[in-house]
C-alpha cells in the first residue's frame, strides 16, 4: 500500500466552476415535507394507549399476584399429598 499525496479535485468539478454557462439549467422545485395528519397521530396514540393497558392488564392478572405471594388460579401451588 502506496500513499498518495493530496489528490486533485475531480475535473467535471474544476471545469463546472471554470465555466458559469454549464449550470444554467433551472433549479427544481423543493418538494413539500409529510404534512402533518392529526387525526392519525390520534388514533395512533390511542392505540398505544390500549395496547399498554393490555399490557399492564395481563400483568396485573397474571405475574403481579405470583411476585407477592398472593393465592391466585394462576399461582403455583404445592401439589396435594393425598392424607392416608
């Protein structure tokens, strides 16, 4: 591996700013950005919302009464020695 001194700028770049008559095509027009959608951005949020209290429902119903011991239809329970 050689190194290279500093290079040259390209030469489509030094004859463009050479000669002023090659850019004179129009510009384009600059597109419009997302316009902003309200209604969708609430639907959105609501959705959200009732997604994270699925969530927390489905915690609440079924890790949060195993972590604090609490008797549940869920929770694990020792098995039944049957009394002989």
């Amino acid at each position: 591996m050689t190194r290279s001194g500093p290079s040259a700028p390209a030469p489509s770049r030094t004859k463009a700013a050479a000669d002023p008559d090659v850019g004179d095509a129009p510009l384009p027009e600059p597109r419009r950005g997302l316009k902003p959608r309200k209604k969708l951005f609430a639907a959105l949020l609501v959705l959200l919302a009732l997604w994270v209290g699925l969530l927390v429902v489905m915690y609440v119903t079924t890790v949060y009464p195993i972590r604090h011991g609490e008797k549940g239809a869920l929770s694990p329970a020792a098995p039944e020695s049957p009394e002989e």
